[in-house]
C-alpha cells in the first residue's frame, strides 16, 4: 500500500466545527511494520490535527485488516469532539468495528451491514504449534469484536446471537441493522451499486473483495438484475425468479387446482392438460413467457393468471427494453385491465374472493420486473 491512505481527512458543510472523515475501501496496513508507522499511526496524526472538532465518518468499505480497524476504533472512541457515522453504500467486516466507535450511525435505506468471523492468510507451512496460536489469536480477536457489538447493539442482541450471525456471515439491510440495534437511524442518501467486469462497485468504490453473492447483494442495493460488460443479462433465471415472487405475493398457486382425491391417471391427464393450456399462452413476450415458467412450476392455470398475460402483452413490444418509464407502462397496463378486456383474477387466497387483487400495488410489481429488461 506505500503512504496511500484509505481515508480522507475534508472540511464539511456542516459548519467550522465540523469535518468529513472519508474511509473509502479497504482498511489496510501501509506495509510498513518494521518503522512502527502503520496505517492507524497516522490516522491518530490526523485525528490529532482535527482539533476536537465533531467528525461525520463516512463510510463506503467491504473491511479489511481487522488490527488497524481495532486500533482506529479505539483511536475514535478516545476522541474528544462528537463522532456521528454516516454509511455510504456498504460498511462490512473489520469497517463495522470502526463505525461502532461513533456514537450514532446513519445507514441508507439500500446499504447493506456485515458482520463476520475474522480470518487469516497463511502463505506458508506450519506446524501444528503454530496453528493452535493461530486459531487462539483468531479467537481471542472474535472475542473482542463480539464485545464491540455487545456495546453498540445495547442488549438487542445476545452474545451468543452475535456469535452466531459472525459464523454466517450475515449480510444485513438498513432495518435489520436498524432493528438488530447496529445503526441509530435510516435515511434516504442514493446508493448506486453495479457488477463491472466481476468486481462490485459501490458509489464509484470497487470492492474486490467481495467475492461470493455479488449479484444478489448488488440487487439488494438496487432492486434490479444486474447486466455484465458486454450487454448481456446475469443469471438467467432472475426474471422467472422474480415474477415467482409477484405470484406469491398475488395469491396465484397458493392452492392446488388437483385435489389429492382425485384418481393418479386422472390426475396426471389434467396435469397435462394444465401445461399445455399454460404454454398455449405463449409467445414472443420475455415476461410473458417467464410468467407462465413460474405458473407451470407453482401449480397455477392458464386461467389464473390470463388477466396478467393479457395486460403484459398489451404493452408495446418497444416497452420491453424500458424505452418507456415504468409509469407510463404502469398505465398502459392498467388501462388494459381496466377495460375488461381481461375478466378473470388472480386465484383468491384460502379460496375467498378478492375483489382487490388487480390493484394498481399488483401491476406495480409485475412492470418492475418488465421494465428492468
């Protein structure tokens, strides 16, 4: 890392007796262990040269070294002015230690919070002395973050449930931190998240080394499929997935249309017969074809979801590749079933009509997921 810091020291907006605290990307040591100047020596030069003024610690960081993220931990707790933490898109590992050293933390409504066991590279052979002192240090290193969390978490949380998030590594949105007792308060600060070139990118920070459920953490960030580099859609089955999910929140396929009573060749004859009605639907609609995927696989008919594939086929072909704002298909679609065109619900819940399934909250969520084609 050389003399590069991984923070930045700014003159805030906030007034004269405030400044910005930038801690963008990964913690790390400056490499230099043998001259005693590692990375949190001179972050306790530069919090010396803030004079006591209050501090918005700003973080966008997936962690990283977990001793220099204790050490400026300490270095923020001992700090005379007041420090308010504000996350800028992820704050994960060694990065949350830090954060708890203020004494209020702010987390966007899209962010994301991790919390994990820490580890260690062991780039050569050891015995197995070493590796118990190893395994030791790796512990007794839990043991001071669990007591980290304990502190900020103020009896929301037991140890041993922070224990047990750490050896899942918990990935955690605004309101379960919020409601785990990690941050203080949510806001509506813009994160912008993105997969480039297999590397995740949060608010122009790349983080490389998050390596495993980029995209599903960059679609919890933005609540949309994530295209790669050359234009071409990641995961394949994202849309049949998420059109699933609108079908559970609808009611469609909550009840199966077979009875268990009914003979096995019958059974299998109307099970046949459900498939072909549904693939009768068909065509050259991408949502269409992936609403009926996901009706063929939950137990839904052709009739259940008619009203659905009437008005998705019902918007231009050149609203498939959002050319259109979600509004304007929003009312495309809704005129559509308005107009009665398209008679039939969506299967009622526990059998009991419900008059109010075609809502304007309904299609909503079925032109989300058209429009992020």
């Amino acid at each position: 890392m050389g003399n590069k810091k991984f923070w930045e020291i700014r003159n805030s907006a906030a007034g004269d007796d405030t400044v910005d605290l930038l801690l963008y990307g990964e913690i790390q040591s400056d490499g230099s262990y043998f001259t005693g100047k590692n990375s949190s020596t001179s972050f306790a030069e530069d919090l010396n040269s803030c004079g006591g003024k209050n501090i918005n610690l700003r973080i966008n960081s997936p962690g990283g070294n977990i001793f220099e993220a204790q050490a400026i931990y300490n270095l923020l707790k001992a700090y005379k002015g007041r420090v308010t933490a504000h996350i800028d898109g992820v704050c994960a590992s060694a990065a949350t230690v830090v954060a708890c050293a203020a004494e209020s933390i702010i987390m966007p409504a899209n962010s994301l919070f991790m919390i994990h066991n820490p580890a260690c590279y062991m780039g050569d052979v050891a015995e197995a002395d070493e590796l118990r002192k190893t395994a030791d240090m790796l512990d007794s290193t839990k043991a001071s973050i669990v007591n980290v969390y304990l502190a900020k978490t103020k009896g929301k949380l037991t140890e041993d449930e922070i224990r047990s998030m750490m050896d899942s590594e918990t990935w955690m949105t605004s309101e379960e931190a919020l409601g785990n007792g990690f941050v203080d308060e949510v806001d509506d600060f813009g994160v912008n998240a993105a997969l480039n070139d297999g590397v995740v990118v949060v608010n122009g920070i790349s983080m490389p080394h998050i390596k495993a459920r980029q995209e599903e953490l960059v679609r919890m960030m933005t609540g949309k499929r994530q295209v790669n580099n050359v234009g071409q859609e990641t995961g394949k089955n994202d849309v049949i997935d998420q059109i699933k999910d609108v079908l559970a929140k609808l009611g469609i396929g909550t009840q199966q249309d077979i009875k268990p009573q009914v003979p096995v060749k019958a059974a299998d004859d109307q099970e046949k017969e459900r498939i072909q009605a549904l693939d009768a639907l068909k065509g050259d609609n991408l949502y269409v074809n992936a609403l009926v995927e996901a009706a063929k696989n939950n137990g839904s008919t052709a009739k259940s979801i008619k009203t659905f594939v009437d008005a998705m086929n019902a918007v231009p072909k050149s609203a498939e590749k959002t050319s259109l704002t979600v509004d304007e298909i929003t009312k495309l679609i809704t005129d559509q079933l308005s107009s009665g065109a398209a008679g039939v619900g969506a299967m009622p819940q526990n059998g009991i009509a419900d008059k109010t399934v075609r809502t304007k909250a309904a299609v909503d969520e079925i032109v989300a997921i058209a429009n992020e084609g």
